[in-house]
C-alpha cells in the first residue's frame, strides 16, 4: 500500500497555521520515520504536501504531548465514512463552528471528542 497524499490549498494552510514534516512528528511521538508514515496510512493522523514540494506534513495540533490527540483517529474514520478525503477532513477540523464554540479541533484538545465525533457521525447522513 503506498501513501498517497494530497495537495493542500491555500484557505486550508492558513487555517491551520503550524504544519509537522513527518521527521518532526516521529521525533515528537519518539517513532521511526517509517512507523509514522504507518499513521498516516492507517488514517490515525492525516496530512497534505503543501506549497514546495516535498512530504506530507501533519497540522501540528493533531499531537499531544506523547502521542496523537486522544479522539483524534476515531473522528477522522468517520469523517472518511461520510465520504471526507484528507483534505477536507482537516478543514472541518479547523474551521471555527459557533455551537462548539471555536473549532472542532479545539473541542478534541479540550478533552470534548465525543461531542465532535457525534457532528462528524451527522455528516454522513
């Protein structure tokens, strides 16, 4: 299985602001290069070649401090369920949504992926 990665536009980059080369997130998640590639194959984290070439990059706050955001893997299977690709996956993560308040991703970094988990199930139908 290779990994495919898509190019991510520009509204997206800059929703997103602090991206991670795959070096960086092995290093902060203390894997080999190649066991965090398998994330993003596995769909437990998603990335984008940005602007310049080279490889996927991951939206830095998709980690933890040790590890990737708890809630994270289990929202982005269903965002893939509800037919979301990568791209698009990480724009609904980052695109403030005033009944949460704030973004997605901030209410799974808050400890609140259920309730972001429960919207993204609402999606698919």
């Amino acid at each position: 299985m290779t990994l495919t990665v898509a190019q991510i536009d520009r509204e997206t980059d800059q929703l997103v602001g602090e991206w991670l080369p795959i070096s960086e997130v092995a290093k902060r998640l203390g894997l080999s290069i190649g066991r965090a590639k398998q994330l993003l194959k596995d769909k437990k984290l998603v990335g984008a070649r940005r602007d310049g070439g080279g490889g996927p990059q991951v939206p830095a706050r998709f980690l933890g401090p040790d590890d990737v955001l708890k809630g994270l893997p289990g929202t982005l299977t269903v965002l893939a369920d509800a037919g979301f690709d990568e791209v698009e996956s990480i724009r609904w993560l980052f695109t403030p949504d005033e009944s949460l308040p704030g973004a997605p991703i901030d209410a799974i970094s808050a400890g609140r992926h259920t309730e972001v988990k429960r919207r993204a199930q609402a999606l698919g139908f």
